[in-house]
C-alpha cells in the first residue's frame, strides 16, 4: 500500500509531548514493517523542518532530515502542481486547509493515493483514508 505522510504525522512522531506521539509511533513502526511505500512532497519536508526547528531546535530538524526522512519517497511540486494547489487554496475561501494541505492533496489525486498518515482532519474531509484509524 503506498501512504502519503503529512506534517502533523511527522511533528507527532518525533515531538514526546504531542499528543498523538504513542499512535504516531506505532502507526510509523506498523508501516515500515509491513513494508508500505510512504511518500510526502517537498512542500511538507519545508513545513516539518519549520515546525521542528522553531520547537524542538536545529539538530531535531536535522535529525529528521538526516535519520527519517531516507525512507520516505518525496513527490516535488512542480509549477502545474504549483498552479492547481494555489487555486485550490484561494478558491477554499476559508481558514483551513492550509496550502501545503491543498499541494498535498493535489499530489495525492495526481499520484493515485487514497491513504494517509496524518493528524490533521482535512485529510478526511476531503475522502482520504486514515491509516491509523
């Protein structure tokens, strides 16, 4: 099964004080035994980064980048992903999803994945399946 790992599963994972970090670290042990392909975009590696070194610091980010993100498969948004997420996004006309949401959700429509990993409840609204539900 191919899961596509959103920021919050991240942040949830590394960070002991997140509120989901239990099921988050089951839910990653669970995919990487069962051997499933996971996959992000560029444009959640930049969010993830952001959020860990703003809270937990330098070395947590590299951390992530250096010892996690290996076994992740990164889609990069390009500009017509660029262009569909963007409109996506203003044409949202409300406070959430975010426009790394809008590019995620674009990439998972555009690579056919229908599950995610994720701690955030848009992911749902817009029909994805929750791997860790």
């Amino acid at each position: 099964m191919t899961v596509f790992v959103d920021t919050s599963a991240f942040v949830a994972y590394i960070t002991a004080e997140d509120a989901n970090h239990e099921v988050a670290r089951k839910t990653w042990a669970k995919l990487l035994r069962d051997g499933d392909r996971l996959v992000t975009t560029n444009y959640v590696v930049v969010e993830a980064c952001m959020v860990l070194q703003r809270r937990l610091g330098m070395s947590v980010a590299r951390a992530f980048l250096q010892d996690l993100l290996p076994v992740v498969a990164i889609e990069f948004v390009d500009v017509a992903l660029h262009i569909s997420t963007v409109s996506a996004f203003v044409s949202s006309a409300r406070r959430g999803p975010s426009i790394v949401d809008c590019a995620s959700f674009a990439a998972m429509r555009k690579l056919g994945i229908n599950t995610f990993f994720a701690f955030d409840p848009h992911f749902a609204e817009q029909g994805f399946s929750d791997v860790a539900a």
